[in-house]
C-alpha cells in the first residue's frame, strides 16, 4: 500500500518563532526559581549550623549492681604529719659537719650534725687534769692520816707508861684529826672534779645533734660554717634547725568541716581520699575523731582523718579531697540494692531549688528532662528515674543551652 505524502505533510503541526522563544523563557525561569530555592535552604541551614551550641556530650551508663555507695560530705584537706620536729642543737655553735641530706632514712638517735668543739675540748681536758690533781691530793691525805693515826697509838702508849705528857697526846689526836677533816674535803674536791668532768663530757654530747625518732629528712636547714640556736638569736644570721625529720608512719589527713555539716561525720566513719597528684586512685580511709573545737573564724570543725594503708606516694602537704561515705546500715537496704538506674558525672546533673533535671540530646536539640537522683560518690552520681541507659547527656551545661536548640555534640 503506498503512503499518499501529501496527507502525511498536512498533519505537520507548524510551530512559529514567538511560541518556541515562549516555551524557552518559562523553561530558564523555572530553571532560575529552584536555584534561588536551593540557595535560600542552604543558607539557612548554614545559619541554623553556626547557630549550634557546642557541647560536650556523655552516655548514661546503666548501673550493673547496686546503688552508688553515697557520700554524704565532701570536703577538702591536706596530708599532715603527726610526728615530725625541726631538729636542733641543745646549744649556740657552729657547725662543723652535717652528716645527713634530703631524703634521708635516720634511725632513732643516729647523728645528723656535729658543732665545733674547738672550745670545749680544751675545757674537757682541763678538767680531767684539776681531778687528776684532787685525786693525788686526795691521795697525799689518806697517807698523812694513817701516819697521824699511828702516831696517836704510839702516844697512847707512852701516856700510859707515864713517859710523856697528856699534852702531847692531845696534840697528836688534834693532828688526827685535823687530817681526817681534810681528808673528807679532799673527797668533797675530787667528787666536785668529777662532776665537772661530767658536765664537760656533756658539752662535748650536746654538740652532737641526733634523731629524736626515726623518720625520713624532708628539709635539711643549715650548713657547715653557719651558727645555730636552740632559740632566736642573732637576727636573720642564726639557724634554728639543722634539719626537719617526719616519722612517715603518722601520715594523715586533716580537713576543716563546716560546722552547719559536722553533724554527718563519726568517728570510725569510712571515707575515701582522692590526692591531687593522682585524681584517678580512691584511697580507703577512716575517720580518726573529730577535734572538740570550733574555728569561730571560718566556722569550720577540724577532722582527722587516717589511711587504711599507707603508701609512699602519699607524701606531706599534698592536696587531698575526701568524701564521707554513708553508715553501713543505709547501704545494706536490700531494696536499694535491688533498685535500677544509670550513671552520669556529677556535672550533668543540674539542681535548681527542688528540681533537678539534665539535657538530653534528642536528634541534634537539646531536651530537658526531670530526673531523681540517688547516692554520689567519685564524680558519679546515680539517676534513678528520668532517663534510661544509651541516653546521650550533656556532660557539662554551657550558656545559653535552652529547650530545642541546636546542638554541636562532641563525646
């Protein structure tokens, strides 16, 4: 069958000029629209972006036993040494030696400096020799009056035999004695002798300076050639100590309560001490008793505070933090062992007044939700309700963080 062309070409839909530039204009302006569209959401949420808040966010970890072991008391203290001295001499000298440094292990009585003797030695020496003299004197004596004694016998004799006068016989027992008298003196002069002897020996003694206990040496004070004095002396150019001991075994700590709160803490009361020095290792500890005396200054009670065991790096002075832990009898309620919850750092719980509420993340806003908290103890705290495990929390609440705004979430 052949196509008859002519039919074909009058069903050609002619089109002009002006309705194909109309079709293409409508095309580039819709073109135009979805570009000024995407550009105008694009821009907003670069707005809303830079908009965010940046926080640091958290886990709520749900709690695999029991209940947190709560503190009841926060405070803050140092280490103290209950036994320690600023050793001195017992006498104003100068040091000659000093036979310890820093650091140092001493035993009790064990030598940590020597004072020049130069002085005292010659004194020491010229004692002995004034005894060494009273005793020969001494010596001299006893013989005159063993002589005298047997002088007097013999004129005891002659007296009876009527050879000679009683006068004589009285003057022999006169010379008797005379010489005992002497004798007793004599024995008087060598006890005083010895005595000096003694006290000089003592002199050279108290130019040694030793331990008055064992213990460690924390401070070294004086140096040879300088003088020191058991008292103030001399202005800014006498020491006062030699050196400074701590009987390491007394260490503990000592915390200032406020006393709106010392009501919480017993003695016997367990705590746990966390030092500066090392914020990541919980130390066991006990209250050892409570000072029966108020600062009216700070109002503020002193507590003692002491280690369950003690270890070196435990040093004097360091900063601690300690935190009194609940009685027993509150940590043993089975129905507080039984109960659920979760844990967060004690930085994103936040209390206002009566309520007490964190911010969770939900998609990227911020919600605040109402929790109930229990015990808090190494900065976590236990929430018991509001908030399940998996949660995403602020960890640390910034200004400006409001219910449904943006957040920039960092863990």
């Amino acid at each position: 069958m052949a196509f008859d062309q002519k039919a074909l070409d009058s069903l050609r839909i002619e089109r002009s000029d002006d309705a194909e530039s109309s079709g293409s204009s409508t095309v580039f302006k819709w073109l135009i629209g979805a570009v000024l569209i995407f550009a105008v959401v694009a821009g907003a949420y670069a707005l809303l972006r830079d908009n965010a808040i940046a926080v640091e966010t958290t886990t709520a970890t749900a709690t695999s036993g029991g209940p947190i072991a709560g503190s009841v008391l926060n405070a803050s203290g140092y280490v103290v040494a209950r036994r320690q001295a600023t050793v001195s001499s017992k006498v104003t000298g100068k040091v000659a030696e000093v036979y310890i440094e820093e650091g140092n292990t001493v035993t009790e009585g064990q030598t940590l400096a020597r004072l020049d003797d130069t002085t005292t030695l010659p004194l020491l020496a010229l004692s002995k020799r004034q005894l060494e003299s009273s005793r020969k004197n001494l010596d001299e004596v006893q013989v005159r009056l063993a002589e005298a004694q047997r002088a007097l016998k013999r004129t005891e004799k002659l007296v009876a035999n009527k050879l000679v006068s009683e006068s004589q016989l009285d003057s022999a027992q006169s010379e008797v004695n005379a010489t005992a008298a002497r004798l007793e003196a004599l024995k008087a002069d060598v006890a005083v002798a010895e005595g000096t002897v003694k006290v000089r020996n003592q002199d050279i003694d108290d130019l040694l300076v030793r331990a008055p206990f064992a213990g460690v040496v924390v401070s070294k004070d004086a140096q040879p050639g300088e003088m020191v004095s058991p008292i103030s002396a001399g202005g800014g150019f006498t020491r006062t100590g030699i050196a400074t001991i701590v009987d390491m075994d007394s260490r503990e700590i000592e915390v200032d309560v406020n006393e709106a709160f010392i009501n919480r803490v017993r003695p016997n009361q367990k705590a746990e001490a966390v030092l500066d020095a090392y914020p990541d290792w919980n130390i066991p500890s006990h209250v050892i008793n409570i000072v029966p005396t108020a600062d009216r200054q700070k109002a503020t009670v002193r507590v003692r505070i002491g280690f369950d065991q003690l270890d070196p790096r435990i040093l004097r002075d360091m900063g601690v933090k300690v935190s009194f832990l609940e009685e027993a009898d509150k940590k043993a309620d089975p129905s507080a062992v039984a109960r659920p919850g979760v844990r967060l750092p004690s930085t994103a719980v936040i209390r206002d007044g009566d309520t007490t509420y964190v911010w969770r993340v939900n998609g990227k806003h911020a919600e605040r939700v109402a929790v109930s908290v229990g015990g808090e103890r190494d900065g976590q705290i236990e929430v018991l309700s509001g908030i399940s495990g998996g949660d995403t929390i602020v960890a640390k609440p910034v200004a400006g963080i409001a219910e449904g705004i943006a957040l920039k979430t960092q863990s």
